[in-house]
C-alpha cells in the first residue's frame, strides 16, 4: 500500500526557528513503513505544561516551548523546519482478535533528537488530527485522558519504571465529540521508540520478509546494539526484548500498576511503557483487579499481566522465524527455546524486587513465599496495596508503636499479626542494620502514586470547570514519590467508598 496517496492536510507554516535538531531515522526506512503527512491544525492553542526536567535532558530551551512559536509547534500549527512528520504503520491483536491494520490513527511524529546523554528519542504529537490509520475516527484526544497520560507517565518515570514521557501539554480551544462534547488538547510524547510489536506483526502478515529485516536491523541499531555482534542478530534481539518486556512487567506488578490495554500494538519493542489509556493504580489489592471499561472478560486483569507479556512476545518470536535462520525448521526451534525464557526471567526479576520491598537482603524461597502469603492476607482482608508497602517499612525489628498504622489497613488486624511475626524473624535471621533496611525499602515503596480518584479530581477540575491548579498540585506531588511529604496526605489517602473509581477509559 502506497501511503503518500493519502491527501496531506495543509498543517501550519515552516518555521524556521531550530527548536529540536531533528534527525529523522525512522523516516529513512521504505515508505511503506508509514505515511507522511502534516498535523491538522487548531484553532485556538493555550499552554497546559512544559517539562522543564525533560526539556533539559534533551537539550531544549523550555523559554522557547512556551514561547508563541513554541506552542504553535505543540499543538500542530506549524512545523520545525528540519521535522519530518509521519504516521507510523502497524497491526496487532486487540483482546486477542486480529487487526490487520492499526497504526497512529492520532498521532504523528515529527522527528527524533539525540538527548544529552546521546540517546535517540521520538518527539511525537498525539491528538493531532486524522491520519490515514485514523479508522473513521476524528485523529483528536480529550483534555481528560492527556493529563492522564501526562500524570501517569511522569509518576512512572519518577517511580522509576521505563516509561514514555510528556514533554508538553496544550489545549486546543476546540470541542472533541465523544459521548459529549468535551475540551479537545494535543500532548507531546517522548519515546526511545514507537516501534511495537504490532510493527513486526504488520509487515509478518503481508509476508514482507525483507521488511521485516530492514525494520529488525532499524531496531537492532537504534536499541540493542549488542545482538549485532551475535551469530544470530535476530534471535538475540528477541532475547533483549524479552529482558526487556520481563523487567517491565515486573515493574509494573511491584509497584500494583495495571496497564489495562495490553495489545501486541501497545507492547513496546524498546521495553517502556507506552500507550496509557485505560491504566490505573490499585488501590485495595486484589489479584483479580480491572480497570478498563472495554476489558470485560480481565484478560489484562493485574495478576495476568505476565502471562498476557509472554502470549504478545511469542507473537513477536513468531514474525522473526523466517530471518532467525535459514533453515526454518532450526528458525521454530531456536524461537521457542528463546521465548520459553520468559517466565523464568520474569519470576526472577519480581522475586528480586519482592525481596526489596520487604526489605529483604536476599532473594530465596522464604522471601517469595512470605511475599504470596502477604498479598493473600491483603486481598482477603481488603488492604491497600501501597499503604501496606509503605507503612511496612516504618516498622522495627520488634513490635511497636508503628505496627498499629500497618494493622489498621486490614480489616481484622488480628490477620496480619502471624505474617508479620514471620516478617520479623527473616530479619532477625538476617541481621540487616535497621536504618538502612528503612532506608532502601523507603526508595522502593512510594507514600504517593497517581490514585484513581485524584487523578478523576484533576479531570473534573479541568474538563468541567477550566481549572488546571489541580493538575499542577498533583503533579508536583507525583514527581517526588517515595519522599514524605506530610503537607501533601490529601493525596496518600484511600478512597471513600464514594470516591472509589471502578472503571477507567481509552478517551478514542
């Protein structure tokens, strides 16, 4: 398919202000990887945020963002010079069904930067008009899931889990029509990549397997340099997304995030989380949890996530058979050796960080079985997730006063008294010096995550009533999670029954 027939909208003006020094790999690969054209226009632009942190690293003037010019680059009114924008091709299976052809229905690319540590980064617009990918959908997003994202993937990034980020948010002064008319925005996305899975499955499905190498060479040299020097290039960098993919998920799971849309389209080649919609924080931990609205079976339930990772990365596995090797035959046996590795390195890398939060020194069969027995008293007894975490690492060596804070969380306290007499003796057994046991379990469990119900604050505040001072509170909390921040409770709380938010929303 010849994307370039795609009728390219006008967009804004060339500006000739050096804003970002694109070098543009991506757009150097087959046209057929993606279709170039122009963000659509707004009609009124108003600055949200500029990440000023970010900014920085890149090696941006965060004055220039803010700037008019600055904006009208956010917003998809006028283009850097050196940009190169385009909307990137890809498939994948979406709750397990097949869908041929996905791609960026709204959002484009403008170009890649080297950072300041020389690292290539996408810088991507996202809710900027139609594409030909778009499905009949409008290429726009809502004010309300850009400050998700925008507060999410920053919260991640300061939790320390690889994670896209929000480099700039704006408002459009347009309306967006979804069940109602609502404040329409663009947010600006940095990435290692936009490369998924879906990616390779796209072009696997056409059969294209020169493609697929160029894509798996483009991959290769942006991300994995290493598997260049391998025997089998293209089977060791499967054996680094699947590292990748293992950490990550383990991440997520430690610290009780739920991704909510986990489709081989929303699954990361470079390893970060990517494409937040649908995702949450728990709040009272249970295995079983959902949030999406559309997940209605919990496939990508919080205690699935794992198992869904290894489904999506055999899916990967499955399109790099026919360049593994030659012989196709040795191709299918060495891919499933490969992906068969993924349990194991994912049990490893959760056990290991399980061992942390309990401020365990080392990782063996007595953390992983006191890890599994606490999670089971705590969704038996409905406590939350990281409270527990987080109050647990108050505690002494031997019982006091700030037992009473971890016991109040469950609903017998009586529940948690066997545990914790257990907790106790591994640590005794151990014989760690007590402030720095403090000290690392503190760094690993946050006083403060993105909890549902504020984030819904925030949403409201803006989508309803124009005000962002919300937004920016909780930001500010959220960039400095594991600190204690004593004039900030109001957001370490728990929800009130009537707070509590059950479902969560793509906003497409």
């Amino acid at each position: 398919m010849v994307w370039s027939l795609w009728p390219r909208p006008p967009g804004g003006p060339l500006l000739n202000a050096p804003l970002f020094g694109f070098d543009n790999s991506y757009a150097r690969l087959p046209e057929h990887f993606f279709a170039r054209l122009s963000p659509t226009p707004v009609s009124k632009p108003e600055l949200i945020q500029v990440n000023d942190d970010l900014a920085m690293q890149l090696g941006l003037d965060p004055a220039l963002l803010r700037s008019s010019e600055g904006i009208e680059i956010l917003s998809g009114n006028g283009l850097p010079a050196d940009a190169e924008p385009l909307a990137m091709a890809y498939a994948g299976f979406q709750f397990g069904g097949w869908a041929p052809q996905l791609g960026d229905g709204r959002a484009i690319l403008l170009g890649e930067i080297a950072d300041q540590a020389g690292r290539r980064r996408d810088i991507q617009l996202k809710g900027s008009g139609r594409t030909p990918f778009s499905r009949n959908g409008d290429g726009r997003a809502v004010l309300g899931p850009v400050l998700r994202e925008y507060l999410v993937s920053e919260a991640m990034y300061a939790l320390g889990i690889p994670t896209t980020r929000a480099l700039a948010a704006v408002t459009t002064g347009e309306e967006v029509f979804r069940e109602r008319a609502l404040p329409g925005a663009v947010l600006t996305r940095v990435a290692s990549s936009h490369i998924r899975v879906g990616t390779f499955q796209f072009f696997a499905a056409r059969q294209d397997t020169d493609a697929l190498r160029q894509l798996a060479d483009h991959v290769i040299d942006r991300h994995y340099r290493d598997a260049r020097e391998s025997e089998r290039p293209y089977l060791a960098l499967l054996e680094a997304v699947i590292d990748a993919q293992a950490s990550l998920v383990a991440a997520w799971k430690l610290i009780g995030f739920i991704h909510g849309v986990m489709n081989t389209d929303n699954t990361s080649i470079s390893g970060e989380t990517i494409d937040y919609g649908p995702c949450a924080f728990m709040d009272t931990y249970h295995p079983g949890t959902v949030f999406s609205s559309i997940d209605q079976q919990g496939r990508y339930a919080y205690a699935n996530q794992a198992p869904i990772a290894h489904w999506n990365l055999a899916g990967l596995a499955q399109t790099l058979i026919p360049i593994i090797d030659p012989d196709d035959k040795k191709s299918l046996e060495l891919a499933q050796q490969t992906i068969d590795t993924f349990p194991s390195k994912f049990e490893s890398a959760y056990n290991e960080g399980a061992s942390k939060k309990l401020g365990l020194e080392a990782s063996d069969k007595d953390d992983v079985t006191l890890m599994t027995d606490l999670l089971d008293t705590m969704a038996d007894q409905h406590a939350d997730f990281t409270l527990v975490f987080r109050c647990l690492s108050d505690l002494d060596v031997e019982p006091g006063p700030a037992d009473a804070a971890v016991r109040a969380l469950f609903d017998d306290s009586a529940a948690f008294e066997p545990w914790v007499r257990r907790w106790r003796a591994q640590l005794k057994q151990q014989g760690s010096d007590p402030i720095l046991r403090r000290e690392r379990m503190t760094s690993v469990n946050p006083a403060y995550i993105p909890r549902n119900h504020r984030v819904e604050e925030v949403i409201r505040a803006a989508e309803d009533h124009g005000d962002l001072a919300p937004f920016h509170r909780l930001h500010e909390v959220l960039c400095h999670p594991y600190d204690e921040q004593p004039e900030h409770n109001y957001f370490q709380t728990p929800p009130r029954p009537e707070e509590v938010v059950r479902a969560t929303f793509c906003g497409t």
